[in-house]
C-alpha cells in the first residue's frame, strides 16, 4: 500500500488487520521509523520478539539459536545471510501451525536494512499457503536509490495498490453529501480545497459537522 504519509495507509493496513483477525489468522505486526531504523533486526523484533526465546532457550525451540544470532554485535551485516533466513522460515512455520499468518509491517521503506532483506526474502518465498505479507511504504521519490522494500513490488505475487489525494466527488461521498450546485455543492468545495483530498481530515470534518447536526437538532428540540 504506497502513497503519502497523509493518505490514510495506516488506517487501511488496520482495516486489513482487522479483517484477517475476523477470519482467524494470527497477525504480526510492526512498523518501521527514522529514529530506530538504525537498529539491526529492529522491525524483525517487532514481529517476532516474543517468539524468541532467550540465547539460553529450555524449551528446546529453533527461536533459542536464533535470538543468539540477533544480538547487537554479531557479524550480520552480510547481503544474504541465507543460512539466518533458512531458521527464520522454520521459525515462522511453527508459529503458523496453529493458524495462518498475516505479517503487517507500517512504514516498511523506514525498516532496518537487515529486517528488509529478510521481508524481501519472505516475499519470493510467499507460494506458501499459510502466511501473507502487507505494507505500507511511502510514495517513492523519483531518483532515489533501490533497497529491498521497493525489490519487492517486482515479484509476481505482490499486488500495489497505490492511494491518492481524494477528489471533489469521493470527498462528497466521504462526507454523505452530493455534488451537485447549492448549499451542498458549496460546502464539498470548500472542504476540498481546505483538506486538500486528506481522508483523514474529510472524515475528521464529517465527524464534526454530525456533532453539528446533533446539537442543532437537540437545542431545537428543546424549544
């Protein structure tokens, strides 16, 4: 899902969770940011993390070795670390035993390099069943340089739906009001032109102008 930070990318990859819960899947999710993008596994953490047993691991869980491995210090700096990847995806099919899994990750295009490539290797590797990737990634900037977030719109089993400003007529429709000359006609102008197509502040004017409405309607009541 890629568009600009105002584009209502966040609130879409919620509905998405909320709809892969109503249907019983077990979801991970995560977001990526400037500050922690520095992090080494950072948004791999996020997902996983209580997954993860200690480096010392009783229970006798892949995630033991695993976590070892993801200690700040360790040598992982590597491209491809495919032997990490191969303990990742073990790890991942036992947490999908019990049901099927959806990996949400916000804001993808600010994820630690590390935690990219691993989500860059899930991707070609998604003819499973049992596990679906979601993302949001900001609306890529011409000139700037390729990493494995946007490698990922390349593979045959990503589909991008890509969210722009809202029009004058979704406006109105957002708002419950047509579009037509008049009073209403005015008023979807207006919110157009002041909320520049941001969904969120089109709905943040519909919610205010029903409280409106609800209030004129009780004060005339009252009299």
């Amino acid at each position: 899902i890629e568009g600009f930070h105002w584009t209502g990318r966040t609130a879409l990859l919620g509905a998405a969770c909320r709809l892969a819960q109503e249907r019983h899947l077990r979801v991970l999710r995560a977001g990526g940011n400037h500050v922690e993008r520095a992090l080494p596994w950072g948004v791999l953490r996020q997902l996983l993390g209580d997954r993860l047993p200690g480096p010392t691991g009783s229970d006798g869980r892949a995630g033991g070795a695993i976590a070892a491995r993801l200690e700040p210090g360790e040598a992982l700096g590597e491209p491809e670390p495919e032997n990490l990847y191969g303990e990742l995806d073990a790890l991942l099919d036992e947490v999908a035993k019990g049901a099927p899994v959806l990996i949400a990750v916000d804001d993808a295009d600010l994820a630690d390099p590390q935690s990219s490539g691993w989500l860059y290797h899930l991707a070609r590797h998604l003819e499973r069943p049992d596990v679906r990737l979601v993302m949001t990634v900001a609306h890529r900037r011409r000139g700037t340089p390729l990493g494995s977030i946007d490698s990922i719109r390349s593979e045959p089993s990503t589909r991008t739906m890509t969210l722009r400003p809202l029009g004058r007529s979704a406006t109105a429709a957002l708002l419950g009001l047509g579009t037509k000359d008049g009073a209403a006609g005015t008023l979807v102008d207006a919110l157009h032109a002041a909320c520049g197509g941001c969904p969120s502040l089109v709905a943040a004017a519909a919610r205010t102008l029903a409280g409106s409405d609800r209030k004129s309607t009780r004060l005339n009541s009252s009299h």
